[in-house]
C-alpha cells in the first residue's frame, strides 16, 4: 500500500471513526431521553386508565346503590318475600331498571342466588349466580365497591365493572348486580396523546373468538392481520392482535405488568412499545389486560436523521481527507518519491542522479543523504575502477610474467648450454647447437603462441549474425575432442571420459555467429574435460526456453567453491596449473555479445553445470 | 265434532260470559271504538303468507266486513246468518240452504243468490254449489258432517263482492274499497298504519251499537297497556307479561283458550340438523315449564304435542318433561357440533324471548344456538338460512278437525284428507312428532286487554271477536 493510500486510509478511519462515536453517542442519549420520556407518557395513561376506571366505579356503584335504595325495589323485595315468591312477574324488572339508571349490566338475584331478572341476558332467569352467595363471597357488598367481573352474555363475554348490593325484605334478601361493560367505549373516553393507542384485552372464559380481517387501526400499515374480538381499540376489534399474543401469554402465565416492542411490518419505524397491565377480578383472577402502546417512530425517524447526517457528514469528512491526503501526500511523498525514482535509477547503474531539494524537514535532510551517498557512489567506483584496473594490469603483468618466465628459463638454460658447450666441448658445439637451437625454436613457438591468445582475447570481433542450429554447433563441437572422448577405458594416462547428448531435435534456428558460438562451446567442452582428469561424465543438453534456447554442459568433476564461481568468468582468473583465464571470460564475451546470459550451478564432488540462454533474435 | 271439546268451550267462555254479565245495563249506541293491535297489515288478503298474528288480525278484520252463511255462537253452535236455515240429506253429503231476504250491500245494492255462489263457488273443497229455485244447494260429493263450521270459520268462505283484477278487500284501481254485507264498512285505509270502519245501518242483524271502529296497527303491547291506561285505547292486543301486569293492576283481560302453539321447527333440509340425535337433544334439554311460568306469564300451556287438550283432549299423553342428562349423553355421542342458527319473526317477542331462552337452554346441553330475527317476508322465502325456527302456529279450530286442516297448512301435519275422528288425528299426529320436524313447546291463548268503556264484549273462546255487540259506555242509549 502506498504511503498516500495509507495515509488516506488512516484519514478516512479516523473521520469515520470521530463521526460513528458521536452519531452513538447521540442516538444513546437520544434513545434514553426518549424511552424516560416513553415510560412518563404510559405511567400518565395509565394513571388516567386508573382515575377513570376509579370514576366509573365509583359511578356504577352510585347507580346500583340508588336502584338499592328504591322503593319499588323495596317492595319487590317485600312481594318476594313470601313463602312461594312468584318471580314471573319481574322477569322484565332488570332491564327497565338498567335503562333508568343507565347501567349496561343488571341482574335481580334472589337470596339462593337464582337469577330473577336479567337486563344483559333476560333469558337466563332461573339459572343460579352462585358467586354472588358463594361462602367466599364478600360479606360486606358495600366495602368491597365495584370490581371486575367477566359477565357471560348470550353472545359471548364482556368485561364489566360490577357492584353489588342487597336489598334485605325480612329474612329475605335480594341481590342487586349492576354495572357497567368495560369495552371500547370506555377506551374511547381516555385521552390518548399522539403516537400512543390503548387497547383493551379480555380474557377468554368458555368462549372467545377470532375474526379476521377487518380495517386497519390508525397508524397501523395498511396490511392484513388477524383480529381477535378480545382484544379491542376505541374502534373495535384491534386487527393485528396475533402480534400482541405472545405479550398477552407472557402476562396471563405470569400476571404482572409487562413491556415488550411489537414491530408490526419490516419498517422499524411501524413498532411500538407496549406495556400491558393485568385486570384483576374478585379473586384476584386475571380478566383481562390494558395495552398502552406508544410509537416509536419519532425515535426511528430521529435516529434515522441522525444517521443521515452522521453518513453525510462522514462523507464529507471523507472527501475532505482525501483531498487533504492529496495535498498532504504532495508535499510529503513527492520527495519521497523523486528518492525512489533516483534510487531505481541508482540501482539501474545511473550513479550521477540527484534529487532536487528545497526543503529542510526530514525528507530534505534524507534527499542531502542520498545525494551524498551517490556522490560518494561515484567516487568509490572511480576509485574502485581506478583499483580494478591496477589490479588488472598487476594480473595481466603477473599473468604474463609467468607465462612468459616458463618459457625463458629453458631458453636461458639452452643458451647457457650453448655457451657452456662452445666453451667446455667445442667438438660437440655444433651438436649442443643445433639441439639448443630446436629448443630455442620451441619455446619461442610456445611463446608466441601465449602471446597470441592474449592477443585474441584482446581483439575479440563482433558477433556476425545469421541463422544458426545450435545442435548443429553443439555436434561441430563435440567432433574436435573425438579423440579425447572415445579414448578406450584402461589406457594409461588417458582418463575415460563417457558422453551423453541430449539434444533437442525440434530446437528452432536462432541468430547467431556460428563460429563465435562454436568456439564458446567448445571452451565449455574443454574446461569440462579439464574438470575431469580421473574421468567421468560429460553431458550436453539442449532444449528450448522461454524466448529462445538453452544450452547446458555438465561435467562430473570436482566442482567449484562459491568464491571460484563468483569470480570464474573474470579474465585471467583460473582454477587449473596452467590455463590462462580467459577460457570462460571469452565463453561470457561471447554469450554477452549475442544478448544472451550465462549461469554456472556448481557443487563439490558433484560436479559444474554451465548454461547459457539465447534468444531466437538476437 | 267431539262433545268433549264443547265442555272445554263452555267452561273457558265462562270469564268472557262473567264480562257480559257486568255490563247487565243497556247497550248504547255511539262512540268509536278504539282498537290497538300489533300486526301491520298490508293485505286483506289471508291467502297471503302472513304471520300469524297478520293473519288472525286480517281475519278479525274481515269478520266485520263480510258475512258467512252460518256463525258459530260462544258454544259453536251454528246459528243462522245469510242463511236463515239449512237441512241435508242423511249421509250430510247434500245441503240445502235458504238464504236471508233483504241483505244489501254496504252500498245499498241488494244481495242477490248469484253473488253468493259466486263468492262460495270454487272454495268449499270439492263440493259443487249451485242455485235451486231460491236456495243454495251444496253438494260435498260425500258426507261433510262439519260444513257449517267450516262455512262460519273459513276466511275464504265469506260472502263477498268479487273485486276485478285486484286482490279482495284492496284498494282497486279507482281506489275503492271493499264491500260486504258485514256490520261495518271499511271506509278509511292506511296500510300498515290505521284502518277506519263505519257502522252499516243496514245490517241485516241490527245496526251495531258503536259507530266506527279505530283500529290502529304495529302497536308494541307495552305501548298498548300504557294507552290502555291512559284511556287511549278501548281493547288492545296484549303480550303475556304486559298482560299480567295489566291483571294485576286490575284492568279488565281477556283470556281466549289456548289457540296458538308456540314450537321448534326443524329447517327440513339443513344439514346441522339432520342428525336425529340433534333434535332429540335440543328437544330435551328446553325446559318447558320455565317458558310457561316466566315468558307466558302462567297464561298458557306446557304444550308436548301440536293440539292443546282442550280441542284434542289426548294431549296429555304427550311428554313435556325436560331431560337434561339425556340431552347431555346424545351431545356427547353427536362429537363436534355446528353452531345452529334459530331464527324468528322478526316481530314476534314471544318468540325471540323464546328463542333465547331455547339457546341457554341448550348451552347446558353443550349445544351452541346462534339467535337470529328472520327477515322480513321470511314466510315467502324457500330458503331461510335457519336450522331452526321458534314459530307460532294457530290452532284455534274451533273444531279438532279444523284445527287438524290449520296444522297441516301451517307446520306440514300430514292429513289423508279431513279427519272426522280424534283418533285419525292422534295418529297422524304421533307419527309426526316421531319425526321431530316440530317440537311442540307451549300452547298460548289470546290475550286482549279492555278498556272501562268497553260494555258487552262479546268473543268466542277460540278467539273470534264480535264487536258488532260491543257497547260503549257513556253513549246514547
């Protein structure tokens, strides 16, 4: 990764970064504002659920007090109190005095709890209300007050707030049950504030049903549910009520209140939290539950801006830290860079670049360094090329002073013989002569013969190019050293050497000088050879490479050390008694001049591999 | 006609005869006599599919208008009327008729024999009538020892002026109304609403004693008690409980006897009800003697078989007893239950109050009811979406054949013609029950509350009302 990437990136995580903790933290402080702000709004409908349910109750035990307190109630208690009470004759009295004084539900009872008169459901007379004359039914009607009761109806069920009181004729007495149903309506009477609903839930008894259907709520997605008649708004059925059961389960199986967030469709803005509070009747029996709900859309759609401008303002902050970054990167990599650019071209042997600098921060003090140390480069390769040639010519000088001191001790030693001999024997001087003279003749033949290669060496010609078949050169080669390489085995100073060729026969023609190339060949071949005096294997192989061919001469000898193959293609550089050096410096000349390259692979004891590599166009 | 029957007649007439006895003095003429009933009619017309308090109270109102050739007295003894006399052959299959001289019309026109042929020709069965010299002679084809009753009690045996191409006693084309020999004439019309009759001076029997008859319709019987008592109203029809109360605030009531029967009917083709162990139960578990007691306010009969004892007198050879366990064992062999639909006039009380009394009843059987009015003309409908009715029938006969005839028009009683004997009846009857198509609950008698004007009321206990004798008090003499 580049420094300007990372630069940007460290940029952008750390805007990313500053904006996400402030948007949390913000949603955080939101979210618990609104939540308190949530619990305030329930706790104050449920207060107003309880002041109105305490006025209707106190309401509905008024009204059953003053049908108590009538006189025709008195003296139906009295016309009951015979020892054969008729009670036909009232059977319709309930539902006159439930019109009269406005209750929705009420029931004339007889001492043994025997329905007299019903306004609710005039056909259960006769039928018994034993609750209301059960051992544990309060004794005292008027403490106890209105209370909850599930009242069975011909269709069905209804909560009611109830009241009881007895009208006593004698021993006779007669129960007086009216009240009020706790439907809809009453929900209808509380004052919801915005975004907030209150649902009422009655328990099932022998029965309850399910309907579906039915039209949405306000601020319920227009999306079908399963309404169930227990469960009703201001409305009427509430239509998404499923939604709401496992909440109603939850606190029928443990009854206390309860909250829970109800998500009506995959809009999160669509949920709402709802707290449900247990109703509780007589005996302390739930009957039925209080849903407030309150919306969290606000929250949603606050956070949901929040998020908005967090993403927005993150996304600025971006742009700003990649322009910044930009700008920041020109004025710090650029340095940087023109260090690296002189640095490839340092490295690719242009040892004069500098590297311009104006500054005097790090990266200038760096850009000094490095124009110092090219400088310095410069100077210690001058001096080195200054050393190598000093070297050089004390190589050369030593070189040829001892190639050339081999051949002039015989000749110093014949010409002493030749003085020796005129002086000690002149009989015998004209044949010391004409022996010394074949001496003489011989060494300078070897002489010039040493003089010659130094010659060739230093007038090497440029490669005459034309198509060429490597095998072809590689066999021309081989036919040079026939006699060294079928030697028989066993004869005495003449090391066994076996050959295995392996050439490549589908090897394409390449651009070469044939004779150059052969003479580097057969270079190879002669060092080989040379490699293996006790004998051994002499291996050559071609195949095709890359973009061109490659050629491989192995031997089997002695190997090289990691300094020797460091140093073995440097003139006048050799590992043998009395080899030149310059063998493998003209095999490298060569490869160079053809654009090609040349790798030696070598192990001790294991033997060399020398390889060169050329191109089909050269 | 059984002698048996009679004596409960005479005995059931004696509180209307006590009525009469009280108004000793002299009937006077005037006044208008104020009727209230609870039926709104739209038709005079009893063929029409009507319920049965319309029908009864089309009947009522056609008996002031036109007239039979015979009347049944408090006794039901024919008595003559357009015929002044009558002799038959020995097999009662031929009858002789002479007609009363001297009738006219509510127009003036005078009565002719054809008119009267007209009028009976084509409804007394298959029996042929014809004019002989000045008689009407009627030949049944077979012996009909019940004709006269059947000529005093049949609706469409009156004698009536033929209306062209409108029903009878509606209003034609021209808007007039309808014509007969009766003591009043119909001379106001509001369909529905109010009816107005006039005394016709020229009514062969006498003019009548008040001078018109105010009928005003679809009144709720607490409305008509409380008119009743305000004097608003001089007879109304009344519901059993609004009667009770009227009887125990001493007003005057009368008590027909038991002329309809209050029933479960069995919708014949829906499924939910096909299970036999279905009916048996629900039929079990209603308790009857509750129904009596409360609803009808003790006026009427527990009721286990379709004619009430006074017209069989085998009635109490019918169960009436409820059998909760029993209905309880059939609902558990049945399994799972529909809810059964129970449908009822939707002006009927009696039978809504019934009706849902009949279903609480039933939720001990663990049956479920699902209590619902009927529409209005439900009687006109082939399919009423009930699996079960609570329906009035009326059985009022005078006579247990006649009675037998309404039973099989009005809830199916399968008849091989009109039976002459109560043991005819008493099979067909049995076997019917067997099929639990009706499951007779109570027999219930007319109840009509009388104002303290009304001197003379004179009605027979099967529930025909003579107002042509009624008097009211305060008037000329």
């Amino acid at each position: 990764m580049s420094f300007r990437a990372k630069l940007l990136a460290v940029f952008t995580l750390t805007v990313v970064l500053s904006v996400g903790l402030v948007a949390w933290a913000v949603s955080f402080l939101m979210r618990d504002a609104f939540e308190r702000l949530n619990s305030e709004r329930t706790a104050a409908l449920v207060a107003q659920f309880q002041r109105e349910f305490a006025r209707r109750a106190e309401e509905v035990t008024r009204r059953v007090e003053g049908i108590a307190k009538a006189d025709e109630t008195l003296h139906m208690a009295v016309s009951l109190s015979g020892t054969a009470p008729d009670y036909s004759s009232h059977v319709d009295d309930a539902a006159g005095l439930a019109a009269a004084h406005q209750l929705d539900f009420l029931e004339l009872i007889s001492g043994d709890g025997t329905i007299i008169s019903s306004a609710q459901w005039p056909a259960r007379f006769g039928y018994k209300q034993e609750w209301v004359t059960a051992p544990a039914a309060p004794t005292d009607w008027v403490a106890q007050g209105a209370f909850l009761k599930r009242e069975d109806l011909a269709d069905g069920e209804a909560l009611a707030l109830m009241a009881v009181r007895v009208v006593r004729a004698g021993d006779t007495r007669l129960y007086i049950v009216g009240g009020r149903r706790l439907d809809r309506e009453f929900l209808a009477s509380l004052v919801l504030p915005t975004e907030m609903r209150a649902l009422l839930y009655q328990e099932a008894g022998q029965e309850g049903g399910e309907s579906s259907g039915g039209p949405p709520s306000a601020g319920l997605p227009n999306v079908k549910g399963v309404a169930d008649s227990r469960l009703v708004d201001a409305t009427g059925p509430f239509p998404w009520s499923d939604k709401l059961m496992p909440l109603i389960t939850r606190v029928e199986r443990e009854p206390a209140e309860s909250s829970a967030q109800i998500t009506w469709t995959a809009d999160p803005a669509s949920a709402e939290i709802f707290h449900v509070i247990p109703l509780t009747g007589l005996n302390k029996e739930v009957l039925g539950m209080f849903l407030v709900g309150s919306s969290i859309r606000e929250l949603v759609e606050l956070e949901k801006h929040i998020r908005v401008v967090a993403i927005v303002v993150a996304g600025g902050g971006i742009l700003l830290g990649v322009a910044l970054s930009g700008w920041t990167a020109a004025r710090v990599t650029k340095p940087v860079e023109q260090l690296a650019a002189a640095s490839r071209q340092v490295a690719a042997g242009n040892w004069n670049v500098r590297v311009e600098t104006r500054s005097k921060d790090e990266l200038g003090e760096l850009a000094r360094a490095f124009n110092q140390m090219t400088q310095q480069l410069v100077e210690q390769r001058d001096r080195l090329v200054q050393t190598e040639r000093v070297a050089a010519w004390r190589e050369l000088a030593r070189r040829l002073a001892h190639e050339l001191k081999n051949p002039l001790f015989p000749l110093q030693i014949t010409v002493e013989n030749l003085l020796r001999a005129r002086e000690v024997d002149p009989g015998e001087f004209d044949e010391v002569f004409r022996e010394s003279s074949r001496t003489l003749l011989a060494e300078l033949a070897n002489m010039k013969t040493i003089i010659g290669r130094f010659s060739d060496f230093a007038k090497m010609p440029a490669p005459q190019l034309q198509t060429v078949n490597v095998n072809e050169v590689v066999r021309g080669a081989l036919k040079i050293f026939a006699a060294q390489l079928n030697v028989p085995v066993n004869v005495p100073g003449k090391p066994p050497i076996t050959t295995q060729i392996n050439l490549d026969e589908t090897l394409g023609a390449i651009q070469a000088d044939p004779d150059l190339l052969h003479r580097a060949v057969q270079n190879l071949i002669l060092n080989a050879l040379d490699a293996m005096p006790a004998g051994g294997t002499l291996t050559l192989r071609t195949q095709a490479a890359t973009s061109g061919v490659r050629l491989e001469v192995s031997d089997t000898g002695k190997g090289l050390t990691k300094e020797e193959c460091e140093r073995l293609f440097t003139p006048y550089y050799t590992t043998k008694l009395h080899g030149t050096g310059l063998g493998l410096a003209i095999v490298q000349s060569v490869v160079s001049d053809h654009g090609g390259k040349i790798s030696v692979e070598s192990e001790p004891e294991r033997g060399t591999t020398f390889t060169i590599e050329l191109g089909i166009k050269n | 006609m059984r002698h048996f029957a009679y004596r409960f007649l005479v005995a059931s007439s004696a509180a209307c005869l006590a009525l009469a006895a009280g108004a000793a003095t002299r009937p006077r003429y005037g006044g208008a006599l104020r009727v209230e009933i609870q039926a709104k009619l739209s038709t005079f017309d009893p063929a029409e599919p009507l319920d049965v308090a319309e029908a009864e109270a089309v009947l009522k109102l056609r008996e002031l208008i036109d007239d039979h050739l015979v009347r049944l007295d408090p006794q039901g003894q024919p008595q003559p009327a357009l015929a002044i006399s009558w002799e038959h052959d020995a097999q009662a299959a031929k009858w002789r008729f002479k007609l009363r001289p001297g009738v006219k019309w509510q127009d003036g026109a005078p009565l002719t024999p054809e008119e009267v042929v007209t009028a009976l020709e084509g409804h007394v069965g298959g029996a042929s009538v014809r004019l002989a010299g000045e008689a009407l002679e009627i030949d049944a084809g077979g012996p009909a020892p019940g004709l006269l009753a059947t000529l005093a009690t049949d609706a469409s045996l009156s004698v009536r002026r033929p209306a062209v191409g409108t029903p009878p006693l509606q209003r034609d084309s021209a808007g007039a109304l309808p014509i007969g020999t009766g003591p009043f004439r119909l001379t106001t019309w509001e369909p529905g609403r109010r009816a107005v009759l006039q005394a016709n001076e020229d009514y062969w029997d006498g003019r009548p004693y008040v001078d018109t008859i105010e009928i005003q319709m679809g009144r709720a019987s607490r409305d008509e008690l409380l008119d009743l008592e305000l004097g608003k109203a001089d007879v109304v029809e009344l519901d059993p409980v609004e009667a009770r109360r009227a009887q125990q605030e001493g007003k005057k009531i009368w008590t027909s006897a038991p002329v309809e029967l209050l029933c479960l009917r069995f919708g014949p083709n829906r499924p939910a009800v096909q299970d036999r162990r279905v009916r048996l139960a629900l039929a079990g578990s209603v308790d009857r003697a509750a129904i009596q007691k409360v609803l009808v306010q003790n006026y009427g009969d527990v009721a286990g078989s379709i004619f009430p004892q006074w017209l069989s007198g085998y009635a109490f050879l019918f169960p009436t007893v409820m059998n909760l366990d029993r209905a309880r064992q059939l609902r558990g062999e049945i399994g799972a239950a529909p809810t059964l639909k129970v449908g009822y006039g939707p002006s009927d009380m009696l039978a809504r109050q019934t009706a849902e009394r009949v279903a609480v009843n039933a939720r001990d059987a663990g049956i479920t009811l699902q209590v619902a009015p009927l529409p209005e003309g439900w009687r006109r409908m082939p399919d009423l979406r009930a699996d079960l009715l609570v329906q009035r029938a009326r059985i009022d006969g005078p006579t247990l054949s006649k009675a037998a005839l309404e039973a099989a028009a009005s809830l199916g009683l399968p008849l091989n013609g009109e039976p002459d004997r109560a043991e005819q009846t008493y099979a067909a009857e049995r076997e019917f029950l067997d099929t639990l198509a009706v499951v007779p609950l109570i027999h219930i008698p007319e109840l009509v509350g009388i104002g303290p004007r009304v001197m003379d009321w004179s009605a027979t206990p099967w529930g025909a009302w003579h107002l042509e004798r009624v008097s009211l008090e305060g008037e000329k003499p």
